[in-house]
C-alpha cells in the first residue's frame, strides 16, 4: 500500500500551463542560474513530441504563445524551485521583455535529433560564457548541467529507468489498484482531494468565462436552452471539456496533473466529480473512485509513455470509465468491462499537439467513458473476438500501448511535419 502512496505523490503534482512549455521555461529558468553576464543567445532543442506540444497552446497570462517566447519568458522571470509552476506570478512587463528578446532573434529553435519523446536542450550564451541544461524523461527531470567545459551533472542515462514506473512496481495491475482503492483508509487520500478541489475550480472557471473554443461553456449553455439534454453525459462533458478551454487558453490557474499531463489530469477526476454528482454518490465514493481513475490512468501511462503519437486522454477516458462504472455499481468484472469498452472505443485518437481544440478531444473522452461505463454496468463488453481486445484487460492494455509505442515515431514524424510547414 505504501508503495501506492508512493507513486501517487509522485505523479499527482501542481502545474501551471500546459507542461511541456512549462518544461522548456524549467530547463531555461535553470541555465539562467549559472549566467552572471548579459545572454546573447537563446538557443532550444527539443523532440518531435514537445515542440507539437509547446508550439502554439496558452501561457499562462500571456497573449504570446510560442517555443521562442516561453524559453524567453523562462531566462526573464522563471522561478526554477518552483518546478512545473516555474511561470507563477510573471506579469505584463516580464511578457514585454521576453517579447523582445524573441523580435531581436536571440533565440532559436529546431527538432533534437533523438529517439527520446521528452527531450529538452536549452543552451544560453553571453560575451563569455556558454550554459547547457538538459531536461529528459520526465518534465522536471533535469538530467545534464554543463558550465563552459565543466559538467556539473550528468545523469542523462538514469531517466530511462526513472520514467519507468513499472520497473519500481512490477506487481502493479488492475486488480491490486481495485484492492488499495477499496481499502485504503479515506483520510489517506489528502492529496486525491486536493485534486478535485483544483480541478473543479479551474472547470468552473471554463464554465464561467469565454476561453479559447468555449467547448464545455458551450455544451453546458445548450443544456439550458434545451438543445442538449442536462443528462450524466453531456454534463461530465461540458464540466471536464470547460477545464480544457481554459487550461489551452492560458488561465493562471493552477491544476493537478496526472503523469506529467494537466489535461490529463482534469479529465481523469472531473467526468468522475460530475458523474457523482449525478448519481448522488458522497464524498467518500467520489474520493475512492477518483483515486481509482488516477492510479489507472498512471498504470496506463507507465507502459504508454508520458508523450505519444496517440492522444494521452484515451487513456483518461478508460480510466475515467472504470471510476464511474465503479460508482454505478461496485464490480470488479464490470470496472474491467469498461475499461475494455472505452479502448476499443477510442484507440486511435491522434496527438496534434496542445492547443484549443483539445477541448473537444477531452468532452469526446468523456462522452465515451460514460457510454462505456454504462454498457459495462449492465454487463456487456467488447468481445475478444474484436480487433485488439483481448478476454484479460491487462492484455487489451498491454495491445493498446503497443499501438501507441510503435506507430508513435512514423506518426509524429508527419503530424509534426503537417503542423510547422503547413503556414509556408
């Protein structure tokens, strides 16, 4: 159980933006630490997978967007001890300088050349100094600081076996989560908690307030014209999409993520916080199904990779799924079932990056994990006959990551090519 906690203080953490931009700020806030003169040069190197995520999504309480200018606003006002909220509290003026930075061309981006997904270099130079530091693995996993000809650290091999949560808990499987989330003691799930309380408010602030497409404050209005019926779905819909809008968007809120994901992070809890709703579960349900759909989605994500070809909010979505199966009707068979359901459901949503219409992507998700959980809750389960499902969902999982991990790199390959030459 100990090691559960473990990993859930481990994945459940703050953030404050989309993270990858947020990582590229990190790794360039740091190298700002070791500068004592004037920066000449802003140079950043990153994977085909953070450049599609930090290319044109919100920062928070900023007007500009892009790679430039987050590795500029980083080296202006980044708080490194901060972490993946290093941007907490820049302000107009902070946004102007960084601004300028990118018009006289300090910076430069291109695409590391490396297998590696989360791959982050920023190297910053002055009249007599050159600063490298090396961001890897995890988003604050800084794994390579060099000064001039000094290494400082070097860890850039450790990463591998560090993002590998299962090489820490090879015992982990559906069936172990299910025990620990009906037997952990509730007054252990503080940060579980802390995670809907989050959340929630940056989703009522989505509902409340026009940010980017306006997905979940246009569903959740069209429910009170009539037009969409104010049911558990559309409601878990507009509720968890309205998180999105403003998260894409730039709201200085802050979120729980979920494996290094705030989006992933929101539609993990809140189409469970509003299925609860619905089903007048009380707080002590909601808390253990919610911490159900986090350790999911972390067990999903540990085989599946922090980023993908594959949109990461699949894997929320089946998660999220078994969690409200688990409040319709407490069975382990049936929590598998959906689980099953929302995979063969939603497998093949791509990863086009960050951005505003994530939104949309996160209201699909969790449209199909209501679908999903309903079926399963009347008993009925994609068949193994049927593409990739298999009769074990630790089979149907291990599948489902296997269609992410080896398309990933030939997909990413053309969806980056589609999204930097598509305005040349």
């Amino acid at each position: 159980m100990e090691k559960i906690f473990s990993l859930l203080e481990k994945e459940l953490v703050v953030a404050l933006g989309c993270t990858e931009p947020v990582a590229i700020a990190l790794a360039a806030a740091t190298a700002k630490m070791y500068i004592k003169e004037k920066i000449t040069s802003i140079s950043v190197s990153a994977s085909g997978n953070v450049i599609k995520n930090a290319l044109s999504v919100g920062i928070p309480g900023m007007s500009f967007t892009g790679i430039d200018f987050t590795a500029a606003l980083g080296v202006i006002a980044g708080d490194p001890s901060k972490k993946l909220q290093v941007l907490e509290g820049v302000t107009k003026t902070d946004e102007e300088r960084a601004i300028q930075i990118v018009r006289e061309r300090l910076v430069t981006v291109k695409t590391a050349d490396t297998p590696e997904k989360l791959y982050i270099e920023v190297e910053l130079k002055s009249a007599s100094e050159t600063v490298k530091v090396v961001i890897s693995g995890e988003h604050t996993n800084i794994s390579y600081i060099s000064y001039m000809d000094e290494i400082l650290l070097d860890q850039s091999d450790a990463h591998l076996s560090a993002n590998n949560t299962l090489e820490k808990f090879p015992e982990l499987s559906v069936d172990d989560i299910y025990s620990f989330i009906t037997s952990v003691p509730i007054h252990r799930l503080d940060l579980v908690k802390k995670s809907v309380s989050l959340n929630r408010a940056i989703c009522e602030e989505g509902l409340s307030n026009d940010y980017g497409l306006k997905v979940g404050k246009t569903l959740y209005e069209q429910t009170q014209k009539g037009f969409l019926s104010n049911d558990l779905a559309t409601y878990s819909m507009a509720f968890s999409a309205a998180g999105s809008d403003a998260r894409m968007a730039g709201s200085t809120m802050p979120v729980m993520a979920n494996s290094g994901s705030g989006n992933q992070g929101i539609a993990v809890t809140m189409p469970v916080v509003a299925a609860a709703e619905k089903i007048g579960a009380d707080e002590e349900k909601m808390l253990r199904a919610v911490t159900l759909s986090h350790l999911l989605s972390i067990y999903m994500k540990s085989k599946f990779g922090r980023l993908s070809a594959l949109c990461g909010v699949t894997v929320a979505g089946a998660s999220a799924s078994a969690a409200i199966t688990y409040l319709l009707d407490d069975d382990l068979f049936k929590i598998k079932s959906a689980i099953q359901n929302t995979l063969g459901n939603v497998s093949g949503m791509v990863c086009d990056g960050a951005k505003a219409g994530c939104a949309m992507k996160v209201a699909t998700c969790s449209s199909a994990a209501v679908q999903s959980a309903l079926l399963a809750s009347q008993g009925l389960c994609i068949p193994s006959t049927n593409g990739f499902i298999e009769e074990d969902v630790e089979k149907t999982i291990e599948n489902f990551c296997r269609l992410g991990n080896e398309t990933s790199r030939t997909t990413d390959q053309v969806l980056l090519d589609m999204m930097v030459n598509k305005n040349k």
